[in-house]
C-alpha cells in the first residue's frame, strides 16, 4: 500500500472519528435539553398548582373548605382517581380502614364495591351482615347514599359514606340493571367480623365442601385446619366454593392455591409497566394435596383474589370450573405510606394465569356454565343460614321457583353446588373403574 493511499484512509478515519464525537457531543446536549425542559415543565405545572390553590384560597366564598389540607388532599384524590377507578389517596382515615379491611373485621354494612362501566358497583355483600339480610345483590348500582347522589370522584370518599360507628343507620338507593329497577335500602351498620372459612363438611362418599369468603391474613390457617378435618372424615374429594368472594390479599390467594399445587407451579403472575417488570409467584410450602379430584364453583361475585386461585387451579388443570363466569377484577394495586400516616393506592401490574390469561376486565369462564341469578344464590345462602325458614323463597319470581326449587318442597335447590357433585362423583367412578382394570 503506498503511502498516500495511507494518508488518505488515515485522513477519512480521522473525519469519521470527528462526526462520532460530534454526534456523541449533539446528542448529550439534546438529551440534557430534553430533560431541562421536562424539568421546567414540571416545575411550571406545581407553579400552577399553588397559584390556582392561592387564588381558591383568596376568593373562594366558603372559608371553611380552603384549608390546605383540604385543597391539597382534594387535589391527590382526583389525581388518582382520573388514571382508574381502583387508585385512590388514603387519608389518615381512609388508610387505617383500609389496614383494618384486611385483618377481617371493621364497621359498616358488609358490602364489598368496586367500579364497573364507571358505576359504583356491588361486587358482593358478605354474609350475615345488614347488607346481605337486607336484599342487596352482586352487580347493584349505588346511587344515593343517604338521600345523595353520588358523584363518583373518589371511590373511597363513597366508602367512607358507607362505614360509620355500630349502630347508626344509613340509606342507600341502589340500581338493579337486571330488573332496570330502583330499590332504596334502610340498613343499621355493625361491627362486621367476617369468617373466611365457612361450611366445611361431608356432602357424600367422600366429596367434601368448604366456602371460602374472602382472602385474608388468616384464610389459609383455616383453610388447612378444615381441610384437616375433612380428612380426618375420609376425604375423596373436594368442591371448593369461591361464589360471591370479592377477594382480598394477593399473598393469601397465593396460600390457598399452592395447598392444591406441586410445589414450584406457577400460581399467577403479575405484569408491570415495562417489558421486564414480570413478577412470578409459585407454590411454595410442604403441604401439597393433589391427590384428589377438585371442582370449583364462581359466580359474578368472584372477583380478585378469587380468580387468580381459580384461574391457577384451572389452568393446571387441577380442578374442574363450574358456575358463571367472575367479575374480573384483575390489576395490582400496591400501598405506598406517605407522609402524616396517608397513603396512595396505585395501580401497579395486572394480573395473568399461568396460562398467561389476562384477568382484568376479562374475568374467568367456567368450564362447565351452569347459570344461576343472584337472587336465588342469595337465596340460597340465606336458607344455609337459617335453615327451615321458608320466608326466604316468598319473594322469588315463578321462573326463579321452578329452577331453584323441587317440586313439592321449600327447599332451594343449590343447582351449582349439585352439578359439582355429580361431576366429582363421574370422575371418583371412572377412576376406580380404570384403577380395577389396571389391577386386573
């Protein structure tokens, strides 16, 4: 190679080398610009904020509603309402009731809510509480609370209105889009002290049945001393009953589905803003049952944790689905204290089976549909709880009596819980039937 060849190459590497640098250089400055104005933009905004704060605070007629901390606490409210209906600013109050939901006792009416179509929307009244003995129905729209129509800003301002000390009273106007009616409710509040576990017994030849009511911190130790007992009793087989449970903790829901599951199986996992914020939870523990056949049961008022466990269960293909398909509640919600004892409730991932199915707004199917109103199911968990009372089946319609009760009898037949029956007691057949032939 001659020398001005080499001159010639050097001098291009040298030229490129420059632009590098130059292009290195633009793009430093373009990004520090870019993050100089995004700064400034910010800045602008909270600047904007407090001028418009002041000015509310100079001339707004009522004095008594421009404290700071009203205006302020009113302003993260909104903030956080407007990106879903699931975020929410905890005030001081907010936030220990909030601590007090997931300990499994508080005061109020024994609804669980959740916003639906951008309606304030019952997911399910627990049982035995002023809202379930009162008529209250999974999918009923509030309206009103004591004579207010309610502007749905803040969910939790709602649940607010909705708690109060034992003993008050409270009316609530409620939409039943079934029936496109109004109903009005005057109920007492209570201390609600809410049992998880419920019903554990032997149906027949070994199927066994336990309810659960909601997911938290003390489900799973009751879960597994009623499964204990069942066992103690023979146990076959197994219908776990999740109809009408809102859910609750996400780390309860993981208890109760790895009890079900080998060890290591996927039991849900959660989905974050960015490609790589993936979150896998799998069974854990050393009590594993999986040598039983399973059925579960859900309704519309399955929602949350409900459906993370029998989404795993279905997917895994552990227990066979039976009912209407749940609410869909499927996204993450974390709790962040803040200062002065508040907190914000934000929106965080959202919720996949081990199959990889989208929870949120999409809801679990059932593998076998067996349709049953909310009436009638209500109907039914009232006659569990008192059993005999035939006052219970007055007020159903003719249509809801020939579905839900035999001829001749007063008795509600749960059809759902029925059809699980007959489903375990196929798969307990054919099983023994293979199990004979295979000694043979």
């Amino acid at each position: 190679m001659s020398i001005k060849m080499l001159g010639r190459g050097l001098g291009w590497m040298i030229v490129a080398m420059l632009l590098a640098t130059n292009l290195l250089f633009g793009f430093k400055l373009y990004s520090q610009e870019t993050a100089s104005t995004e700064r400034d933009d910010a800045y602008a905004k909270i600047a904007l904020f407090t001028k418009v704060m002041e000015q509310v605070r100079a001339h707004y007629v009522d004095v008594g509603k421009v404290s700071y901390s009203n205006l302020v606490f009113s302003a993260l409210r909104g903030m956080l309402s407007s990106l879903d209906p699931h975020s929410q600013f905890l005030d001081e109050t907010g936030y220990t009731e909030l601590k007090d939901d997931t300990s499994g006792q508080f005061g109020g009416l024994g609804i669980v809510v959740g916003m639906r179509d951008g309606y304030l929307t019952i997911i399910a009244p627990m049982e035995d509480t002023p809202a379930f003995r009162a008529g209250l129905l999974p999918g009923d729209r509030i309206a009103e609370i004591d004579d207010r129509i309610i502007d749905i800003v803040d969910q939790n301002e709602a649940v607010k209105k909705l708690r109060g000390a034992p003993g008050t009273k409270v009316k609530l106007k409620v939409f039943r889009p079934a029936r496109q009616e109004y109903k009005t409710f005057a109920l007492v509040r209570e201390e609600i002290k809410v049992p998880t576990v419920k019903d554990a017994h032997i149906i027949e030849d070994g199927i066994g049945y336990v309810r659960l009511t909601q997911f938290s911190e003390p489900t799973a130790d009751a879960l597994q001393t009623a499964l204990d007992s069942l066992t103690t009793n023979h146990l076959k087989a197994l219908i776990l009953d999740l109809r009408n449970n809102p859910g609750g903790l996400l780390t309860s829901a993981r208890e109760v589905g790895e009890k079900f599951l080998p060890r290591q199986s996927v039991i849900v996992s959660t989905h974050g803003r960015s490609a790589d914020d993936v979150n896998i939870l799998k069974a854990r523990g050393s009590v594993h049952l999986t040598n039983f056949p399973m059925a579960v049961l859900i309704n519309g008022g399955s929602a949350s944790a409900s459906e993370i466990v029998a989404g795993a269960l279905q997917d895994h293909k552990r227990a066979i689905l039976l009912g209407e398909k749940s609410f869909g509640k499927g996204s993450v919600q974390t709790v962040m204290p803040m200062d002065g004892n508040t907190a914000i409730r934000i929106t965080t991932a959202k919720y996949y089976t081990p199959n990889n199915r989208l929870i949120h707004e999409k809801g679990i199917e059932p593998d076998i549909v067996v349709p049953m109103s909310p009436e009638v199911w209500r109907k039914i968990a009232q006659q569990r709880l008192e059993p005999g009372n035939a006052a219970t089946i007055e007020d159903m319609s003719d249509e809801e009596k020939a579905d839900a009760i035999p001829a001749g009898s007063t008795t509600l037949r749960d059809i759902q819980l029925e059809r699980a029956v007959d489903v375990l007691r196929g798969i307990m057949t054919f099983t023994a039937q293979n199990s004979g032939h295979n000694n043979g």
